[in-house]
C-alpha cells in the first residue's frame, strides 16, 4: 500500500442557482488573455443538454477516457503508435464551433455614431477572423432550458429512458451541473500527451501542464473525457484548471469555491491507495467502478492509517486536515457524494451530491409507495450521470437527504424526534445531525480545509485581510 494525498471537491447540486458567480473570477482571474477566450475552466451547464463543449459526453465522438481491451486499460483514442501515426491529425478533436467561436463588439460605432433616426446597432465580430458572424453557440447556451426541445435528445444521460416523454411540458426537468477540470486519480490526459507536458503533482494530486514541455499536439484535449483541457490558439499550448493551486498552497480555498453564492462547494483533502489504481480502474463491470473508487479511500481516522501515511511521507499538517476534510465523511462515510461518469475509468476527483426535485404528482397512485421513484428527476437519468447506470447509490443518497429533511423539519416545527425515518437509511440522530450542519449551516473554515506549506500558524482570514468574513461566519 502506498498512500498519497489528493486534494478534491465536492459539489452539492441540490443547492446550485445557476448563477455562474463561480465562472466569473475562474475566467477573470485565469482566461483573460488573448487565445483563451474561448476557455472557461469552470463553467455551469444546465441538464437536460448537450453541454459545453457540444456533446462532451458521448464518447462515441470524442473518444476520451479509458476502455478495456481484455483485462488491460487502453486509452479509447488509441495508444502511442496510434497517436505517432495521426499526430499531425487528430481526427477525435473537437472543433471551435463544437465550443463557440470567441466574439467581441466594435464599441466606438456606437460612441462615435452620428445623429441619426433609429438607434445605432453593431454586429458580433469573430475574434479569431475579425469578420462578422452569427451566433450560434455558448459555454451556456441551454441555460434554463433554452432550445432544450432541439438539443437535449442528444444527452447521452437519457440512456435507457424515452426523452421525449421527460422533455414534454408536464414531464420536463432541470438543474444546474457546474464543471471544472476532475484532477483525476488516473487521468486520461496525462496519458495521451505525446510530449510529456501534463502531469500529476506527488504531493497534491493535481493535474498541471507544463507550458515549456507542450508542443501543441492537443492529444490531452481529445483524451480528457470531460473536455476540460483547452488549445491556446494563440500561444499553441494547451491549458487547463489548476485547482488555483496558489492559493491552495496558502491554506485558501480555490476561487470556484471562493464565490459561490449557494455555498455548494467544499475542498479538502482526502488519502488513497496509489497502489489499487490500475486495479480499481480495470474494474470490469463499469456499474461497480464507483464502489472500487469508494474503496481505493483510506479512513484517515483509522490509526492504522494515520501509521502508515507517516511512513510514506505524509506530513502531520496534512494528516490533520484529511482527518477534518468533509470530503471524506460526504463521499465516503455518509455516501451522499457521487463521481462524474465513472465509466471514463478516470478516477475522478470531484463528486456531486445529486439534487432532490419535486414529487411528481403526474404518477398514477400504483407508483406512490416509493417517493424516491416520484420525483421529477428520473433516478435512472442521474444514475447514468454519476455511476455509471447503477441506480442504488443514487437512491441511497436520495434517500437519506430526503429522511434528513424529514428528521429537521419534525424537530424544528413539531419539536418532535422521529427517528425511524433514519433508521430506514442507517443513520442515527447524530449523524443526520451532523450532516444538517455541513450542507445548511457549514461555516467557511468547515467547508473548506485545507493544509498550509508554510509553519502552519498561517489563518486564511489574516491572509485575505478578512475579506468580510469572520470568525463566526
């Protein structure tokens, strides 16, 4: 066993607005120069849909990710003779239009335009040709369901379910997927650079590119599955999220997280087992690759554990905050959080707790006796969206957000301690307790804990001067 750090996120969509406040600093503070404005490496996309770029998702098209080819792990775009022989011609790649083709506006017509009848209007220009064009597509162009009847017969999620009856004005559906880079534990990109340029940090776990080293190849694009490494067509280097890892490294949580008005993220640490990577990739049935990734965690309360990551050089800061991390207990001891497609076999490293929805009243009353089976949301759709089909840890995260709802409702408005309804998902009052307090009332230091690389003695607060927040916020 050899146990490292990885840092990670989770994001609990039941609280998502869609506001894409999270977007803004992302883009503001990482994209903001020339070649990369088409780039957002945090962005929300609204589900049912296609996403951003198009069709992400089906990788039928895209090829990202990993497959098994008898009992080994193969990069579904092909290996290194493959990628040697095509490295001029990526055939797998997505094109501009497939993101949007970057625009801005000629702003001095409308400042410097005479006198005239009728308001003076301007034309979007490309920013890659300068020309006019028409606007067809955007990094939230389904926002709210825009256009949802045209392009969401396309999302691979309504795998296995009829589309139209759940596109039909009784029947629709919606929430918000915000989605930036997984920092995987087996990551796809890595694998297909050609040059070497990306990697995963030892210490950390995430995923860089090393712009002196990248050629161009854009064989990491074409291999993340979640089409969130990006070509600088400007530069002719590929980019991508860094997790901010400068402020990570200060003890300051990422700036996604930072602003997020519905305060549905949380950062921290987790350990696992390098050695039960490959293994728990090539897990054959893609329906259990989440319950492999659930194992591949360590119990950072186990003494055992703590014993062996001294050994392997995990430093006592770092212990102490896996030992605080929410990620753990939300992921792993409470499994209310799920990963993103675990079928890519990527490992990934930020997970989503699913959102609850209405009850359905259009369910004839034979199928009313399980709630779960009534909401809005097809469990079968948030299922292939976050393991791999296999709907019962859906249900079970369901379950008990739906049993905690009921639990603190009862207590604060009839004062009343109905426990069965815990029982029923194997939680005790504490626990429900607990997990009220993370996702309601969680206080900045408690959604985010994170290590610092300096003495430790470093607050986040003193280092932000404050930044409106204090101690008891």
């Amino acid at each position: 066993m050899k146990i490292k750090a990885q840092y990670a996120m989770i994001l609990n969509l039941d609280k998502c607005i869609g506001c894409h406040t999270c977007s803004i600093p992302c883009k503001n503070v990482w994209t903001n120069r020339k070649g990369a404005e088409y780039m957002w490496f945090n962005n929300v996309e609204c589900k049912p849909g296609i996403g951003y770029p198009k069709k992400w998702e089906n990788q039928q098209v895209h090829k990202g990710g990993w497959q098994l080819k008898g009992n080994n792990l193969a990069l579904k775009a092909g290996g290194r003779v493959h990628k040697g022989l095509n490295i001029f011609h990526n055939p797998d790649l997505p094109t501009i239009d497939e993101y949007y083709e970057p625009w801005s506006y000629d702003y001095e017509k409308l400042t410097s335009s005479p006198r005239r009848r009728h308001q003076p209007s301007i034309r979007p220009k490309s920013l890659l040709t300068g020309e006019n064009i028409q606007l067809r597509w955007g990094p939230n162009w389904e926002d709210d369901l825009a256009g949802a009847s045209e392009t969401s017969p396309g999302d691979v999620n309504f795998r296995d379910l009829d589309h139209a009856i759940y596109l039909q004005f009784q029947k629709v559906f919606m929430f918000y997927l915000p989605r930036l880079c997984e920092h995987c534990l087996n990551p796809a990109c890595v694998a297909s650079c050609p040059s070497g340029a990306l990697y995963k940090r030892d210490e950390d776990g995430i995923v860089l590119v090393d712009q002196e080293r990248c050629r161009g190849w854009r064989y990491c694009v074409s291999g993340c599955p979640y089409k969130k490494v990006y070509f600088n067509w400007k530069t002719g280097r590929a980019e991508k999220c860094i997790f901010c890892y400068p402020r990570i490294e200060s003890g300051q949580t990422t700036l996604c997280a930072h602003s997020c008005v519905g305060r549905i993220r949380y950062v921290g640490v987790v350990l696992y087992d390098a050695d039960r990577i490959a293994e728990t990739a090539a897990t054959a049935v893609e329906q259990k690759i989440y319950r492999a990734h659930l194992d591949l965690l360590l119990d950072p309360h186990d003494s055992e554990i703590q014993k062996a990551a001294a050994t392997d050089g995990i430093a006592a800061n770092v212990m102490d905050a896996a030992v605080r991390s929410p990620i753990f207990k939300l992921a792993k001891a409470w499994q209310l959080a799920l990963p993103l497609h675990p079928e890519y076999r990527t490992l990934p490293m930020v997970w989503y707790v699913p959102p609850l929805s209405p009850i359905n009243v259009f369910e004839h009353a034979q199928n009313a006796s399980d709630e779960i089976d009534r909401l809005r949301i097809p469990i079968k759709y948030l299922a292939n969206l976050l393991s791999a089909g296999d709907q019962e840890p859906v249900r079970l995260a369901l379950k008990r957000l739906m049993a905690i709802r009921q639990f603190m409702r009862a207590v604060r408005v009839d004062q009343k301690h109905d426990d069965q309804v815990l029982r029923r998902v194997d939680l005790s009052p504490e626990t429900a307790q607990e997990i009220y307090q993370l996702l309601a009332l969680a206080r900045y230091e408690d959604r985010f804990v994170l290590p610092t690389r300096g003495s430790g003695t470093e607050d986040v607060y003193t280092m932000q001067g404050c930044c409106g927040f204090s101690d008891t916020d």
